[in-house]
C-alpha cells in the first residue's frame, strides 16, 4: 500500500494511526540522505545515509524506488519490503515519483492511495506553522504541492484528509477490500 500527498497533508500522522490500529501492517523505512529533523531516529524514521552510499546502493539495484527532492535522496530498500512482506502488508509513505515507480514495477499487487489536503490555503497553513521552512523554501514546497495533486488521476485512490481518523477508517477499508480481491 502507497500512501502519497504533498508534505504536511498529515500522511505521518495517518501512517501511524494505521500501524496503531493494525497489527498486519508494517511501514518500510526509507533511506535518505538529508540530515536527521529533531526527534527523528536512524532506522526507525529513516536510514540516514551518504550520498556516496546511496549512489552505491542504486548501482546495486538495492532501491524499489528512489527520487531526488529539494537537494535530497530518498529511497525504499528492496530488500526490507521483500522480507517484511513474507508476514505481513508493507505501508510505503514515499512521494509521487516513487509511488509511480512502484506502480510501474508492481502493477497487480501496489495500491496507490494519494492523501489530499482539504484546501490549498489550509495546506500553506499547516506547513508555515511548522516553523521549519524559510519564505522561499515555502513557495518551492507550495509548487511541488501543485506538481503532486496533478498526479492523483494515476493513483487508484484518493482521500481528502481533513480528519485523521476518519481518513485512517477510510484507508483500512480500502486495505480489507484490495486484500480481498487476492484471496
């Protein structure tokens, strides 16, 4: 299951209602190679590692997708979705370039959710109230927002979250019914 949707749309907060309610359900940890945010754990959060070490592991076709965001690497390894998807449904909270690729690599068994927030206004809200961006780095996130909606007619699902909760409720029956159609 691909979670996808601009930053700060909630998907954090979704993801982890979701592991919260549901046992079956495993995230893969990215790895990147921007610096670790306050509260964030290597492996855990992310798998922080050099930009050398990422270009090594694309040589070794060790990522089921990677994609370059403001100056940035960002990666799913292979290996750990492969393992953890023995036992249970892997959850990847990855952006819309790596959802496609995935899509692209997994046609039958990805499901692409896309998370939209309920206004361009309330989005710019939550994301200057982060506090974490600068004026210029706000409009360039602002932009990419645009570049990432525009996608969502290519993702099989797309939810409007205005409330966590119920948008996790929404996401666990899509979940139930797409592992239905397997079984």
């Amino acid at each position: 299951v691909v979670i996808s949707g601009p930053s700060g749309v909630g998907k954090g907060t979704i993801v982890k209602l979701l592991l919260d309610a549901d046992k079956s359900l495993v995230e893969s940890v990215s790895c990147t190679t921007r610096a670790p945010r306050a509260g964030e754990e290597n492996g855990k959060d992310y798998f922080f590692i050099s930009k050398e070490e990422f270009s090594d592991r694309i040589a070794a076709n060790d990522f089921l997708e990677y994609d370059e965001h403001f100056g940035n690497f960002y990666g799913t390894p292979r290996s750990f979705v492969e393992r953890q998807l023995k036992e249970k449904s892997v959850i990847l909270e990855i952006e819309v370039v790596g959802a496609l690729n995935v899509k692209r690599l997994m046609p039958s068994s990805a499901v692409l959710i896309m998370v939209a927030p309920p206004s361009m206004e309330e989005l710019e809200k939550r994301l200057s109230g982060r506090g974490s961006e600068g004026d210029e780095e706000l409009r360039t996130r602002m932009q990419r927002v645009r570049y990432e909606l525009d996608q969502a007619p290519l993702y099989d699902y797309v939810i409007v979250n205005d409330d966590s909760r119920e948008t996790m409720r929404k996401i666990r029956e899509i979940i139930r019914r797409e592992k239905e159609k397997t079984i």
